[in-house]
C-alpha cells in the first residue's frame, strides 16, 4: 500500500519545427493531450504495477480537473484525498518540441498548490494505512512535511522525490526523509556534485547521509540506477533500449519501486532491478502516463 502527496496536470504537448521568438505567432506540427503531473504519474506506475495506492493533491473545478480525477479512478486508485478547490484551476503544463529534440515548458501549477498541511492532516489514515508515503517538490513543502511527520509516526516509510531541484531542502523534511531519490540533475543541485558514475554517486550519497537520509537512490539516465543503503552500494545498469521520449522514465521508476519494494528495503536491489526494467519501457513510448507500463508486461523484460 502506497500513499503519493503529489501535483496532477493535465500536460498539452506541441510538435514545432522552430521554438516560436518572442513576438512570434507560429503553426504546431503536431499536438496531443495527456494526464501528467509527477505526484500522479508516480501513482499510476504504482498502481499499474499492481500496488494499492492512494492519493492527496488537488484539481480545480473545472473540465480538466473532472478528467484527470476520472482517469485516477480508473488505474484503481483512492481519489478520497484530492481536493476539488473552488477558485483554482486544475495544474496545467504547456510543453513544446522542436525538430531538433529540445523542449520548453511552461507550467501553470494552480490547484497543485491549493491544499496544505490541515489537508494532509484530514487524510492521516490513508499515510497511516500505508506502507510507504511518495512526495516531490510540485505540490506546498509544508504539506510534505506534515505528511512525512505524521508518517514518521505511524512506521511508514517515507520517499522523497526531489524534483524539480531545490538547492535548499528544508533539514527538517530530509531528518524525515527514509529514501531520496534525485536523478543526476537533482542530485548535483543538492549537493553540488556531478554524478556521472558509481564513484561520483556514492560521493553525492554521502553528503546525504550526512544530511540524515538512511537510503539514496540516484537514477543516472540510460547509464541506471544508483543505490546506497546501509554500507551496500551499486549502480544496476539500465537496459539497452531505443529510448524515443524519456518523459516520466523517473516517474516510473519509482512508482514501480515502490510498488515491489519491502517495507524492510531487504529487497531493494531487486526493486531497483524492476523499476529499470519499467522505465526501459516508458522511454520507448511518447508521453506521460500514456508511456508508463503494466506489471505483466515489465516481467516480460529480460
Ligand atoms: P528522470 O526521468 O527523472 O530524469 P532518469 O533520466 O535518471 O530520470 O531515468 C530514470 C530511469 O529510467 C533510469 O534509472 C533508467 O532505469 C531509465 N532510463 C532513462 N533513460 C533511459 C534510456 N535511454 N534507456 C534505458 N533506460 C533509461
């Protein structure tokens, strides 16, 4: 069982040839819509990967936020925590993409930022019913903080995706904080080394111990994942795929994790083992959550 704190989007992706200059009206080669956000792309991946999963965020009250609670409910997931904010819209994000691969990205957070700490503390039991608790940086920190206090409490163990990069994590969510999992960015933002490979990693892991966080993650693109967890380290390389579009690759690995992960973390290698299997998935398919695999299929991975 897996709570996620997180941000709901609805993601609207354009295809260019050019990125338009400022001033600059230009015609869209290509477009589709699809539910985004991370807090929600890590809950479906969870719960495609077969775990229960519960959710605390919110929408707005308008179409795209009726849509995005619809599609939640029907990867199974316990929609009882999301609130339905009045005067906000429904988080938004804007990415374009030109011929050359390079995007831009403009977000509208919205209703993502419309619930805080007395939310969190109205949904206790769904955190304390679970296993593990997920948040990241979309959605108010003091909510996180309430949320990983209260799982503190309850035994849960928490998870804490530092995306989008913060230079400055407050010590008391990392003093609260089980697991972090940054990517290579994420990782360098924090502690200001590059990673590059298993030596550069475990440096960066261990400025986090230092920082109070047990077990560190460090997802490093096609090259893997990165784990330092009780004296044991290792980088568990990705596998070798065509990858055509690595949004939400990070999103699935973790929900995926989670998902097969043992509340000990006695299994976490084999966790990880599974989470890049599904993320060799999600990076061969365009988008999102239309992207992030089944367990029957990420068993099929070899
Ligand atoms: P993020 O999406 O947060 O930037 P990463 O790029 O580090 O995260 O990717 C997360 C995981 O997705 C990696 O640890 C790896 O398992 C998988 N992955 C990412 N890019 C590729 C790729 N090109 N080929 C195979 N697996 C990949």
């Amino acid at each position: 069982r897996v709570t996620v704190i997180g941000s709901i989007n609805l993601d609207t992706n354009l295809r260019v040839r050019k990125m338009p200059k400022p001033g600059e009206t230009i015609h869209a080669t290509g477009h589709y819509s699809a539910a985004g956000g991370k807090g929600a792309n890590q809950a479906v991946a969870a719960a495609r990967s077969g775990c229960k999963v519960s959710f605390i965020g919110g929408v707005g009250n308008d179409a795209p936020g009726s849509e995005m609670l619809n599609l939640l409910k029907k990867e199974g997931i316990n929609t009882s925590g999301i609130i339905t904010a009045p005067h906000e819209s429904t988080g938004q994000a804007f990415i374009t993409v030109d011929d050359n691969g390079q995007n831009s990205i403009t977000i509208y957070a919205g209703a993502n930022y419309a619930f805080g700490p007395n939310e969190v503390v109205q949904n206790k039991a769904l955190i304390a019913n679970s296993d593990f608790l997920i948040a990241q940086f979309e959605t108010p920190l003091e909510a996180t903080i309430k949320g990983f206090e209260i799982a503190h409490a309850e035994g849960v163990t928490t998870i804490l995706n530092p995306a989008p990069a913060l230079t400055e994590i407050p010590a008391d969510l990392l003093k609260l904080t089980d697991i972090i999992t940054p990517n290579e960015t994420e990782a360098e933002t924090i502690t200001g080394i590059k990673v590059i490979d298993e030596k550069t990693a475990q440096e960066a892991a261990a400025k986090l111990h230092q920082q109070g966080v047990a077990t560190v993650i460090i997802t490093i693109g096609a090259k893997g994942a990165f784990y330092d967890y009780q004296g044991q380290y290792a980088l568990i390389p990705a596998f070798k795929v065509k990858a055509i579009d690595t949004t939400a690759a990070g999103d699935t690995f973790i929900g995926a994790m989670t998902s097969v992960l043992k509340p000990d973390l006695t299994n976490l290698k084999e966790a990880i083992l599974f989470a890049n299997k599904a993320s060799s998935l999600t990076v061969q398919k365009f988008g999102a959550q239309p992207a992030i695999p089944f367990a029957k299929d990420i068993k099929l991975v070899k």
